[in-house]
C-alpha cells in the first residue's frame, strides 16, 4: 500500500511539474556554469538499455553538471499468430444487434526510436552518485495485421456489406476483405525523463567510464492509430482491460534502466 501510494505522488509529480522542474534546473545549470568549465570536456560511448540500442555524447557544463544527447532504438518481431474472439461485434450502422467473428493477429511488430537530451547533476564534484531529468524526443508502437475470419461468408449470411466492431470504446471497421491495421503508440511524442545514475558519462581521471541509470520516463496516453478506426481510441480499452491487476496510472510510466560505456576524447 505504501508502495502503491509512492509510485502514485512519483506519477504525479513527473505529470505535473515535469516541465517546471526541468525549467528550474536548466535554470540552475546555467547559474551555476563556470566558463572555464563549459564544453570542456567531451565524450562519445555507446549504449543499452530499455529504450533499445544507441550512442551518446556528452559535454560538461559545470563541474557538477553534464549534458547528454543520443540516439536509441530497438525493433522485436512476433511473426506467431493468434486468434482473437470478442463478444460485441455489431454490423455497422445497426444497433443492438450482434454476430460471432474471430479475428486474427499476425505480424506483430514493436519499433521503439529516440532521441534524447537529458542533464546529470553530481551533488559531489568527481562523483559517481547522479541525480538526471530531460526529455525523450520519439514514438514508441506496437503494430499487428489483423483479419476477420470467414468474412466473406459471414457477410453473406447475415446479407451485409461490412460489420464494425467495438473495443471498448474504440470501433473498428474492417476492409472489404475482411483485414484491418492496428497499431498502438505507446505515448507522446515527447515524454520527460526523471532519475538517478552510477558512473559518470565523462570520466575524472582516465579515458573510459561506466555509467547506469535508473528511472522512469512519463509516456502519456495509449493511442490507437489505424485507418479502420471509425472512432474512440485506445485509452479506454487499455485501462479497462489493465484495470483488475495494474493501476492504470502505471501505463503511462515506462522503467528506464540503461547501462552506457563512454570514452573520454578531450
């Protein structure tokens, strides 16, 4: 329960206050840059993490503070499919009335790409211990081709040309043929970023440096993008099927844990 009621303020405050808070420290940053200290020092590296694969390069801009921008990306494939049954199915336009479909998913792809601008604050000067907040630039989508099965007899049967269908609150309405794209993007297009981190992405006294991070990133609402959608999107459906076992404001925070290892050019 205390965990629960934790997590939740987390989430509210990245909700809230993220870009406020990522002001004020960009304001800090800037107050506290020595001249003599900033670019400095650079470094290029290479990186994993829950965002995928990427590189990275850093610069100093203090001697507490460091600026980091990469690039990550990461693609999974399912090529498995599987059959989908919901009860609900309704012919467009036709109200109160249903008819049993089974639909199929195939092709089940997930493209994570990103840029990312985020800023380390080391309250002990040399130190390994980070405080990190920015922002990730991107999408994040799960994409499926699905079809109807039997469709063109099941149109026949009940004399109709097409049949819409209901996913809580998002209809969808399938081609001629009987197939529809579906594709979930997970979040917003800029979602911003708050953590901690080992290591430095510049290193004190030598060439080659490790550095973990732990956090999360506020992705925002679940959408579903698709020509076949008539109306409504995603969000309900996700909450309302996540509901029972997760706390819906979970959805919208993505765990960023990222290991990078960087090499110190000047």
């Amino acid at each position: 329960m205390a965990l629960t009621v934790i997590t939740l303020n987390f989430y509210n405050i990245m909700k809230n206050y993220s870009f406020l808070a990522g002001f004020i420290a960009c304001m800090f940053c800037v107050m506290s840059i020595n001249a003599q200290e900033t670019f400095k020092h650079w470094s290029v590296g290479v990186e994993g993490g829950t965002y995928g694969a990427g590189i990275t390069a850093a610069t100093s801009l203090s001697q507490k503070f460091i600026l980091r921008a990469g690039f990550d990306m990461m693609g999974l494939n399912y090529s498995k499919s599987f059959n989908w049954d919901i009860d609900g199915f309704a012919p467009a336009g036709t109200a109160g009335k249903s008819i049993p479909l089974t639909a199929s998913l195939s092709d089940i792809q997930w493209r994570t790409t990103h840029g990312k601008l985020l800023v380390d604050f080391y309250p002990v000067e040399n130190g390994i211990f980070s405080v990190t907040a920015g922002l990730f630039f991107g999408s994040n989508s799960l994409s499926a081709q699905g079809k109807v099965k039997n469709y063109a007899q099941l149109m026949n049967q009940y004399n109709l040309d097409n049949v819409a269908f209901d996913l809580d609150g998002t209809v969808v309405q399938p081609n001629k043929d009987g197939s529809f794209d579906a594709k979930v993007r997970l979040g917003n297009g800029v979602k911003p970023y708050l953590g901690i981190g080992l290591g430095r992405a510049i290193a004190a006294n030598k060439r080659l440096s490790l550095k973990l991070d732990l956090g999360v990133v506020l992705q925002g609402n679940y959408k579903l993008d698709s020509p076949n959608v008539l109306s409504g999107n995603i969000t309900s459906t996700v909450n309302n099927d996540l509901s029972d076992h997760v706390p819906t404001y979970l959805i919208k925070l993505w765990p960023m844990l990222n290991l990078s290892l960087s090499y110190k050019i000047m």
